[in-house]
C-alpha cells in the first residue's frame, strides 16, 4: 500500500514508523507519576530533592537535547540521531526495571531525558520531510492524535500496572523497541524512499509549501519563528490549568481523584480529536482557525471556572482540549514554512522545546501570581489563563492575515 505525501507516494511501513515516534513523545515522565505518593514507602530514606529530581530530570534535560537533535540532523543523518535516541530511551526503560535504588532511577531518569529529547523534534521532522502541503498539515493532525491517544492509554495502563508493583510502570518505556525495529524502513536519504511522480502532478501549488526565510543567512525567518514560539508557550501555558489545577480544584468541591482522572483523559481525548480532520478544519476556518481555536478554550475555561459541577465541568474540558488539539499541529506546520528543509527539523526543535518549558515553569509562574495577587484560591489559575486567552483571542482575530494566523491551506 501507498500513501501520497504531495509529491509522491511512500510505503505504508514507512508511515507506521513515523507514527511510532510520535507516540513516544508523550511519555517521559509517565511512568513516575502513579508511584509518586508511595516513593516514601518504597525508600524510606528519599528526601524531597530526591522526588524533585525524579519528577524533573527528564523535563530539564529534553529541552536542551531537542535543541541538541535539531542542530545535529544538520549535519547528521536524521535516521542515525533517531536510533541513538531510541536505544537510550529503550535502554532507560529496561534499566528502570532493574534499578532497585533512588540514586538509580535518577541517573536513568537523567538517560530517558537525553534519548527523548533526541527523538522528539525528529517526530514532526520526519513529517515536514516526506509530506507537502495539505498532506503534511494532514498527517501533523494525525501525529498529535496519535501521541495524546498513547497518552490516554499509557496513563491508564501505568496506573493499573503501579497497583501490582511499583516496577511495571515502566514496562511503557519499552515501547521504543517496536519503533526501532519500524526505523529501518526510514531511508537515510529522501529520494530513496519517495516515489517521484510525474512533474505536472508535483508543480501543483495546492501541494507546495512556500518557504519564506526573510533574506535571513541563517536560512530560518527568525522574527516568525519568533512568533510561533511565543504563542505556542502561551497556548500551552493557558490549557496547562487544566492538567495541573483541575485536579486541586474539585477536591476543593468535594470530588473524588477517580472523577477529576477522568476529566483529564477527557480533555486529552479532545485534543486528539481534531488530529483525523485536521485538514477539513483548516480549509473550512482558513485564516480564522487559531481565531475560533482559542474562542474554543476561552469558553471551556469559563465553563470550568464558573460551576463546579459535571456537566459544565465535562465540556469545559472538551472546548478547551479541542482548541488547543487544532492550534498545536497547525503550528508545527507553520513552523515549516519558516525555514529551509535542511534547518526545518532545527526550526521544529525550537517550538516543540516551548511545550517542555511551559510545563517546566507553569508551577513556578502559578504560584508567582498567587503571591503577587495575594490569593490561593482554586480559581484563579483558570481566572487569569481565561483572560489571557481572551486577549490572544483578540489578538488572533484582528492579525488573522499575516503569517502566524493565516492558515489557508495552498
């Protein structure tokens, strides 16, 4: 079977193993969270540096190694940076198992970090290099579907596994093994594994991705690539109220973890989404598609924000996950309109790295306002993210034409 990129076809083992990366991107840190509340137990001797160590390690060491991946495919080939990032991923989750010492599982946390962070921007570089046009934006769709229906199912599982022994958790860490044997089908060069069509079926427009690098030396529009990092950090940093204060914020109301668990797959099923129609989305939006995406959140944040009960509570989670399940990908796609195709990969680091920073810094940022305001309250989190995502909305709306928000599809 053939899959056609937008200027030709290739293999479909070829698709499944660009798949298979995009669902490892969700997982570092996942099989730390069930086992966090019994850490205590299981080292008595554990101190609190010791679960911060744990808990962030990965996150601190995957931003500087995303930069690290895009610079290298540069120079390197990008299917050999993919392998050393899959064996040290697989190699920490088989460690993991083993590690029976606090000291341990940090210096493998430490190797998860690295091998992650090597093969996360391949995810969405592997996209930009075999895909144009509304193919790419299409499989973008389809590559963030792909990594939050893995992240559904892995939370679940880890959950399940961490209730029988502390040590199958991380059983998910494995799961780069089926990737590594998928990557001998990625070519080390494009053209090898591309099926060329005919020239007047490549030279349509609608199928070509305009670069615009703005006369830049560097071969990347730094001043959009710019754009596109702030507002991923801010979209990010707006939906994270949902993953780390819903939680707070209905046992507050008397809720139990199992309802506020169940809140939270909802809004990642949400993100997902979007993702199989991702294309139809944007042709139908066009330049109002990040416009109408974050009206989306802003009207989940207030559903969540001002009744604290269920069904207000369930499509709170919905918009918001849904807005943000079209604003992600979209600007991965973006992104690859910035720079040439030997710095896309480059390009990609620098935005996915905006995820990792957002999640790294939102506790401290939260918790900077709670002081400033002088306010605890479970509400404000989703208070002020609601208002920053009504000014973006605005902000969205009026620019709806220059580059970071028109999405035309050509």
């Amino acid at each position: 079977m053939k899959i056609q990129t937008g200027r030709g076809t290739i293999p479909l083992i070829t698709l499944l193993a660009i798949w298979s990366i995009s669902a490892l991107t969700s997982l570092p840190g996942l099989a730390v969270s069930p086992i966090l509340g019994d850490l205590t137990k299981i080292f008595p001797e554990v101190t609190d540096l010791d679960i911060q160590m744990l808990t962030s390690l990965p996150s601190l060491l995957i931003i500087p190694f995303i930069l690290l991946g895009g610079k290298l495919t540069e120079k390197v080939d990008l299917v050999r940076i993919l392998k050393i990032g899959l064996w040290l991923f697989a190699a920490s989750g088989i460690l993991y198992l083993i590690s029976n010492r606090m000291w341990q599982l940090i210096v493998v946390s430490a190797m998860l970090g690295i091998g992650a962070g090597l093969i996360i921007p391949l995810s969405t570089g592997l996209v930009s290099k075999y895909f144009v046009g509304a193919y790419r934006v299409k499989q973008f769709g389809l590559s963030s579907a792909i990594t939050n229906f893995t992240l559904v199912i892995a939370t679940a599982v880890t959950g399940y596994l961490a209730e029988v022994s502390w040590h199958l958790p991380f059983l998910v860490y494995l799961l780069p093994l089926v990737s590594i044997l998928l990557v001998g089908h990625l070519k080390d060069r494009q053209d090898e594994s591309v099926v060329r069509q005919p020239e007047s079926e490549t030279s349509s427009p609608e199928q070509s991705a305009s670069v615009d690098t703005g006369g830049s030396k560097y071969g990347i529009h730094t001043k959009h690539l710019l754009q596109i990092m702030l507002f991923y950090g801010v979209t990010t940093y707006i939906v994270l109220a949902v993953i780390f204060n819903l939680p707070f914020l209905m046992e507050k109301h008397h809720f139990t973890s199992g309802d506020s668990g169940l809140m939270i797959s909802l809004f990642f099923l949400a993100i997902m989404a979007p993702g199989f129609c991702l294309d139809k989305i944007v042709d139908e939006l066009k330049e109002r598609t990040k416009a109408y995406s974050l009206l989306s959140m802003a009207v989940g944040l207030a559903l969540i924000w001002i009744a604290p009960i269920e069904w207000m509570i369930i499509p709170g989670c919905l918009f918001v996950g849904l807005g943000y399940g079209v604003i992600q990908p979209m600007l991965y796609d973006k992104t690859t309109h910035t720079a040439l195709p030997q710095k896309t990969t480059l390009a990609l680091a620098f935005v996915m790295m905006m995820n990792y920073l957002a999640i790294l810094l939102y506790p401290f940022i939260v918790d900077f306002l709670q002081k400033l305001f002088h306010t605890q309250s479970q509400e404000f989190p989703f208070i002020f993210n609601l208002l920053i995502t009504v000014v973006t909305f605005f902000w969205a709306y009026l620019r709806r034409d220059s580059f970071l928000f028109n999405d035309q599809l050509k």
